[in-house]
C-alpha cells in the first residue's frame, strides 16, 4: 500500500510517516497542493491524507481535482476545522471520510484500513510463496503460520518480490517502489535491506531464498 499525505506541519508528517511506516504502508509526504498534484501525476497511490488549510490554497480545491482525474482514489481530509459545517463542506465536495485534529493514531489507522476495504480498487489478495505468507492489508508476513518481524522497508521489499515471485525484478524498480516521493533510496540503501531479509529467512525453513541477478536486480525462488 502506498499512501499520500498532504500536510504542511513537519512534526505532524514525521509521526504520520512513522505510524504508516509501523504499519507496513509507504509514505509520500508533500508540503503543498502543487506537489500534491506533481505526486499524484507521478505515482499511483491507494489513499490520500489531506489536510485542508494549505500554504498555496484549500485543500477542497484539490478533493474536487481527484474526484474528476482520479474518481476512484480515496480521500481521508485531517485538519483543524471541525465544525459540523466545515464536516459537510468537506464530505460534499467529495471525500469519504473526515478526521479532526489532535487524532490518536490508532484511530488514524483505523480509518485508513476501514477506506481501503471499501475500496475496490485497492484490495489486494494475500501472497504466497513457499512458505511466506504477506497479507498486503496488515502488512503481516507469516512463515508457516509463525510471525516474521521485518522493519518497515524489508517489509516493503519481500512483498514486491512475493508478487514477482520466481521472476526477476529490476533494481531500478525496487528503487523506485521502496522510495518516498522526492527522496530517493540509494543502491546500497536497496542492497542493505536485501541482506537483511536474507539473514532473517535464513533460519526459517520458508521454501525460498533471495537471488541476485548480477547487473539486473532480484529474484525470489521457491523452491523446486
């Protein structure tokens, strides 16, 4: 999953970012409607979090863009403005749900698991390989039923590559896919959370091993 937050509180995207990231999801942050739009251009998200009281305009402005480009892409609003008129005007110009600040994250997590399921677009069916079991909608990634505890990114990772399973997936790609909007990861960033996953399989009898295609990138084998 990968999820837009729109939000000029660094503070307030900081701890945004780490409960999504607990959570397993990808994180693009953007300070401004502008980039908002540059970023939903750019890359395919499955939710936005959107504040409303922006630098450069109303976040309403950009509900109604989605809701005319991107019909299908959930919006969650997250703003100070909590009366129940500026609740209806929020809803009406077309997001699906409304949350007001201060928010607990839970109830924040909630809210975003609770839009995703309503989401066509956005369900996912549970990964398989060997062993491993990833369900995209937790981010819980089993081995026989036992729980694999992997850092946010590492987690990112092994789900791209149960996707692609038994199929090469390019470095670039990884790259690109495991990077937030407008911070790139470096190679070696990508090549140190392959050798992290690797040394947390390696004593689980999970049916799969990690390959690298030299000069090409990654392939998960299960095995024959």
């Amino acid at each position: 999953m990968r999820l837009l937050l729109v939000e000029d509180s660094p503070r307030l995207i900081e701890l945004v970012g780490e409960t999504m990231r607990d959570a397993g999801w990808r994180l693009d942050a953007v300070s401004t409607l502008q980039d908002a739009v540059a970023a939903i251009a750019a890359r395919e998200h499955d939710l936005v979090l959107l504040d409303l009281g922006l630098p450069d305009g109303d976040g309403l402005d950009l509900i109604k863009r989605i809701r005319q480009e991107h019909p299908g892409l959930p919006v969650l609003i997250i703003t100070a403005r909590g009366s129940v008129d500026e609740r209806i005007m929020g809803l009406d110009a077309g997001a699906d749900d409304y949350l007001v600040k201060p928010f607990h994250h839970r109830e924040l997590l909630s809210r975003c698991r609770a839009m995703l399921r309503r989401n066509p677009y956005a369900i996912q069916p549970v990964l398989e390989a060997g062993a491993l079991r990833y369900d995209p909608a937790t981010a819980d990634l089993t081995c026989a039923g036992a729980t694999v505890p992997l850092p946010p990114r590492e987690r990112s990772l092994i789900e791209i590559l149960m996707r692609e399973v038994d199929r090469v997936v390019p470095k670039r790609r990884l790259e690109t896919a495991l990077s937030e909007y407008g911070q790139e990861i470096s190679s070696n960033a990508l090549e140190l959370a392959v050798s992290r996953v690797r040394k947390r399989l390696l004593p689980l009898e999970s049916g799969v091993q990690i390959e690298t295609v030299r000069g090409i990138g990654y392939l998960l084998r299960t095995a024959s």
